[in-house]
C-alpha cells in the first residue's frame, strides 16, 4: 500500500490514461435540443485520478502478455541500456519490464502496434545473439550484449539486415526511459529534488541563475 494518500503510481496513471480514453471513446453522442449536429461525447462520472483504492490491489483490464523468457530478455536490455551507476539504480530495480509488460498488453490500437515492435524485436535479438554468440541475450556478457545493441542503436547508420533491430530498439528505448524516469527512484540523477524546506530567511536567487539568465543588472 502507498504510505502517501496524493500519489498516484505509473501504475495508476497508466490505468486511468487508457480506460479514460477508452470510456470517452465508448461514449454515445447525444442530440442536443434543436440541433442537427449531436452534443459532444458524453465523459465518466468518476475519475480514476481523483479517486484510488490504495486498500484493494491493482487490477487491470488485461492480461499480461509478455513470457518468461521474453521478459528475461526484456530486463536484459533495459539494464544495458540504463544500468546502475553511483546516483541510480538498474532499469530492473525500478520496474522497467513490468511497465514494458503492462504497456505492450494493453489492449488499444497503438499499444497493440507497440507489441508487435517489441515482442518481434526481442525475437530478432536472441536470433541475433545465437548466429553470433549460440546463446540467448540475456545470457551474455556485458560486452557482447553491446556489440548487438551498437549495431542497431543509431537507425540512421545502420545496415539493411538490422533494419528490424533498430526499428525495435528506438522504440524499446523510449519505453524504457519513460518507464525509467517516471520513477521517484531516478529523479536524483536528472538533477530534481523537490520541495525542500529551507531554514531561516530566504536567501534570494542564487547568483549563478542570475549571471546565467543576463539579469544583473536587474536585480
């Protein structure tokens, strides 16, 4: 359970962007009074934002798809992409392949599409790793993982026969890293840190932020 009644996870906003659109989607139009044109889309009474059940354990709408070893896979890339450092954790200590799961296990058009790109392109990449290495991705070392992921990360530069690879990758990286920082986890290393209270008065902008911003001789 969520110890902070206002928050809401990635898990919930997931949740309520999806079936909010869906409910807005599935709603009928109604005629307005003498009019020839039907009134706007009727929305939901209830807002899933406004109104989470931290007592009753998340359920969503749908199954998640993605298999064991697909998921391996999964954790795999993602910590080779985003691997723990000094100031952040692993993609895998924050969630990333669950939220992988959830989002391409949606059941609306563009997560649908979105599963196609990942589930094919977690395929090609063991496909890849046993013609070069005769194992699994995830079983590889850090330097042979790489030598994969290079080949395919930049899909301007690379060859005809990683076409698929890199269309899969950008993708898969831009899920990762929305799943990544979308984590309270990882906020230190962009630099964020809140709301933080400060002792005894204010001590004004700091004369950096003014030099930066040109406004010395303003203030």
């Amino acid at each position: 359970m969520n110890s902070d009644p206002y928050s809401i996870s990635r898990r919930h906003a997931l949740k309520g962007l999806l079936t909010g659109a869906a409910g807005v989607a599935a709603a009928p139009a109604i005629a307005a009074p003498n009019q020839t044109e039907p009134a706007p889309p009727v929305h939901p009474s209830r807002f899933v934002f406004h109104d989470p059940d931290f007592m009753q354990p998340l359920k969503f709408p749908w199954e998640k798809l993605l298999t064991t070893e697909e998921l391996a896979t999964t954790q795999a890339l993602a910590d080779l992409i985003l691997p723990k450092d000094e100031t952040s954790p692993a993609a895998s200590e924050v969630g990333v392949p669950e939220f992988i799961n959830e989002w391409v296990s949606a059941d609306y058009p563009a997560h649908q599409e979105d599963r196609e790109t990942i589930r094919g392109g977690l395929g090609w990449l063991n496909t890849e790793s046993f013609k070069r290495f005769s194992q699994r991705f995830e079983e590889l070392g850090v330097e042979q993982q790489s030598q994969i992921a290079d080949d395919i990360c930049g899909a301007a530069k690379v060859s005809p026969e990683h076409h698929v690879g890199a269309v899969f990758f950008k993708r898969f990286r831009q899920l990762c890293v929305g799943g990544y920082y979308s984590h309270s986890q990882t906020w230190k290393s962009l630099g964020y840190v809140g709301n933080i209270s400060i002792g005894g008065p204010y001590p004004g902008v700091l004369p950096e932020v003014i030099e930066k911003l040109g406004l010395q001789d303003v203030v």
